[in-house]
C-alpha cells in the first residue's frame, strides 16, 4: 500500500501517520500546513500542498503511485464553525469533492474519511449507534454529514469504497510526548485543562451547568488519539482487502462530563484549578457517548486506552514537554 495522508500534519493525522510508519507502509503527507504543523511530521515523506490544488494532487498520486488515500484535511472546531460557516463549507465539502475528483481521475478508490460524532446532533438514545438519526447541531457536524451522503452516492456510481470513522472526542498523546494536540485557537477541553495546570489559562470556563446530564455539564466519550490512529489501519486493510463502503462510530462507550474531565486532571497534577461557570456553548449537545460495538465486531478493532485519567496523563506529558505546542521544536 502506497498511503496518500491529507492532514497529515495535524493532531489525528500526525499520530495516525506515525503508527502506519511503524508498520513500514509508504506514507506521503499531504498538508497545507494552515493548522497543521511540520514538525509533527519531521521524519515523514512531506509534500506541503492544498487539497484545492488539483495538478499538485494529481501529480503527487503519480509520482508515489499512491493506492489508498486517509483524508484528515478539514477544519475541525465546532465553536469556530457557528462563526465561520463559509470557511467550513468552502474547505470541508468544496476541498473534499475536490479531492474526490482528483482520486476518480487517478482511479484511486479507496478512501478513509474522517467524520465526527457531530452528524448525530442531539441524539435520541444513548449509546449511539451508527444508524440512529443524523440532525448535525453545528455547521462542522453539517458539512462532515454532506461529505458521507456524497461519498455514498459516489460508491453507488463510481465504485469509490470508503470508510467513514465518525470520531467522539479525541484527545491523549503519543507515548513519547514528542506529538500532541496544538491548536491554534485552542478550543478543546482536555488541552485547556492541562493549558491552566500550566498557568497559561487565568480561568477554566465551564460552558454551561443547566444541561440533563448526571452533574449539569455536557457529557463527552473521550477516546485516545492512538486507538483512533489503529481504527485508521484497519480501515485502510479492510478496504484493501475488498471490504465494501461503510461507516464507524469510535468511541469508548464511557461518558464523562466536563466537571469530571476537570476533576481527574486535578487528581493527576495534584492542582486546584480556577473555574467557573459560564453560558452554553451555541452547538453544544448535552450527551455523546458511543456505541462502537460494529467496528469491533467487523474489523476487530479494540481501544487500548479505556481510563480517562490514563489518557490525560498521555496529554498532560505532552503539554509538560512542549508548553508552547510545537512553536519551538
Ligand atoms: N468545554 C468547556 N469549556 C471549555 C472547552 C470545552 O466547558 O473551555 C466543554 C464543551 O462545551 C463540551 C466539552 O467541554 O461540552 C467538550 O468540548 P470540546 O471542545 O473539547 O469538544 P467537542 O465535544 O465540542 O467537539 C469534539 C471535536 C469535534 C467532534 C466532537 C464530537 O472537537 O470535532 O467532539 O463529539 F465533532
């Protein structure tokens, strides 16, 4: 398998692309490096391109004689996405049929594409299950589901075989600490929990106390980078093997809240930190916890990080090691 990564260079790409080294595939990182950074990617084959530049794609599946594409490029910030609508649109589904386009002409038919928990909105049950309606609550979570219809459309018609993993809150770091999650803004909870055990937020803000959940604050299922890196590697084999089009929650089926979330990074680091409660976040639904039992029964894959306090402090030896993200690595 010859890999084409696009996004290689951000926080799932990244991971994703150093587990796929370690089992000696050919791995081409494609990035425009808009939030990407290079330095997550200093010992990877690196092309710096757009996923809007057709003759660079183009030339690119040719020169590596790419086989298989893992498409991470995308912007990912629920909160920015309320704001910016046009921006998410324009790059989540115009980039995306771009690359399509590009793929069907080179007659690369084999996909993974990274979705989000987001399609599901506000969902009527809990686990949830790949099947259950999909009435995205965010303009993120829209333009991931406009990209699966468009997939599946484009599987009946063009024979793409694509596997869509629909993300729950990634989050935790690579075992070295040497990669991690740095964005730019910073919006995610985990990475500003460990950003204030650092003295680098004056104060947590908790968005919201009023929702239906166990302690008032939104309830998320917090899955480890690595685990959603190896349901990458399956996908990629599955589809290589003949596996037809489908899609995958990935989760841990264990919801935690915000003020838990908080709590156990206390634990952790022994600290007090500053908080306090603050409005809703527009978008926010109140409860996502996963069902991942269809991807572990079809493709076997199997988390290795089931403890939030495990997987925080993966996070948290990152953010010791690089204060500033990769700004001076
Ligand atoms: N939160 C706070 N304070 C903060 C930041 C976050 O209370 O300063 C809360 C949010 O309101 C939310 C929870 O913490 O309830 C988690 O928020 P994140 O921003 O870390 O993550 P989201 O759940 O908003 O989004 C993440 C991914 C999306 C994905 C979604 C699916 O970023 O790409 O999970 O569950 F779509």
């Amino acid at each position: 398998m010859s890999i084409l990564v696009t996004g290689g260079a951000g926080y799932i790409g990244s991971h994703t692309v150093r587990l796929l080294e370690k089992l000696g595939h050919k791995v081409v990182v494609y990035d425009n490096l808009v939030t990407g950074h290079k330095a997550a990617v200093k010992r990877s084959l690196f092309v710096e391109g757009d996923i809007f530049d057709s003759e660079r794609l183009a030339d690119t599946i040719k020169r590596y004689h790419i086989t298989s594409v893992v498409h991470f490029a995308a912007y990912s910030l629920v909160g920015v996405s309320m704001v910016k609508p046009k921006e998410y649109y324009h790059n989540n589904v115009v980039g995306t049929l771009n690359l399509l386009d590009v793929m069907l002409e080179n007659g690369i038919k084999q996909l993974v594409f990274s979705s989000t928990a987001a399609v599901y909105g506000e969902p009527e049950n809990s686990p949830i299950t790949e099947s259950m309606m999909k009435s995205p609550t965010n303009v993120y979570g829209r333009t991931k589901l406009i990209m699966e219809n468009v997939m599946a459309e484009y599987s009946r018609s063009y024979g793409l075989n694509y596997i869509a993993l629909r993300y729950f809150n990634a989050c935790g770091a690579e075992g070295a600490g040497d990669i991690g999650e740095d964005h730019c803004p910073e919006t995610h909870l985990i990475p500003l929990v460990l950003k204030a055990c650092l003295g680098k937020t004056q104060c947590l803000k908790i968005f919201g106390d009023d929702y239906p959940t166990k302690d008032g604050t939104c309830v998320r299922d917090y899955i480890h980078v690595n685990d959603l890196g190896q349901a990458h590697i399956l996908a990629l084999n599955a589809l290589a093997n003949g596996h037809g089009s489908d899609v995958y929650n990935l989760g841990n089926g264990n919801g935690f809240s915000v003020k838990e979330v908080i709590a156990a990074a206390e634990t952790l680091t022994g600290l007090t930190l500053p908080k306090e409660i603050a409005p809703r976040r527009v978008g926010d639904p109140a409860r996502l916890v996963a069902s991942s039992d269809k991807i572990r029964q079809d493709l076997g894959w199997q988390p290795e990080y089931t403890d939030i306090k495990k997987i925080i402090a993966t996070a948290w030896r990152w953010h010791k090691n690089n204060p500033d993200g990769f700004e001076y690595q």
